[in-house]
C-alpha cells in the first residue's frame, strides 16, 4: 500500500477534536508512520469485514482506532477515530 495523500472528513476532524491530548498527539504520530510505512506492525492495519467492506483500520493505542477508506485513486480518506465501539456509528 502506498499513501500518496490523506484526507480527513468532517466527522473525522470533529472526533479528533474531542479526543484527549495525549491521544491526539498519539494519533498525530500514528499518521505520519502510516505516510512512512503503512505496513508497520504497531499500525496494526487491517481491512474490516461484513457492512464494512472496503473499509480499513489502524491502531493508535489498544483502545483508540482510525477508520479509514482507500479511494480509487490511490489516496487515503480518514473517516472515523475514537475507541473501539466507532464501528457502531459508521
């Protein structure tokens, strides 16, 4: 996988704003290692299944996710971030 360019949807930047500071700095730092190598394993980088087809999930902490959809042309769109249970609100 190769990320050419990252946006972030409303909801994204909303949720994010909310997120407490040492996670935001957290998931600053998880973006730029996903922009250097998506693959690395503390990303934990996976696809989603079943409703969620197409979409696909990084780890910032155990607990805290980005939820994001790879577009056809090759950029990167953030839609979601938060604790696990944001798969609810997709």
């Amino acid at each position: 996988m190769i990320i050419k360019n990252i946006h972030y949807s409303k909801k994204f930047v909303k949720e994010l704003k909310r997120l407490p500071k040492e996670i935001i700095d957290l998931a600053v730092k998880k973006e730029k290692l996903f922009r250097e190598n998506p693959l690395h394993l503390s990303l934990r980088l996976h696809p989603l299944h079943g409703r969620f087809e197409g979409i696909w999930s990084i780890s910032i902490t155990s607990n805290y996710r980005i939820i994001f959809e790879r577009m056809s042309n090759g950029d990167i769109l953030f839609i979601s971030v938060g604790k696990h249970d944001i798969y609810k609100y997709l």
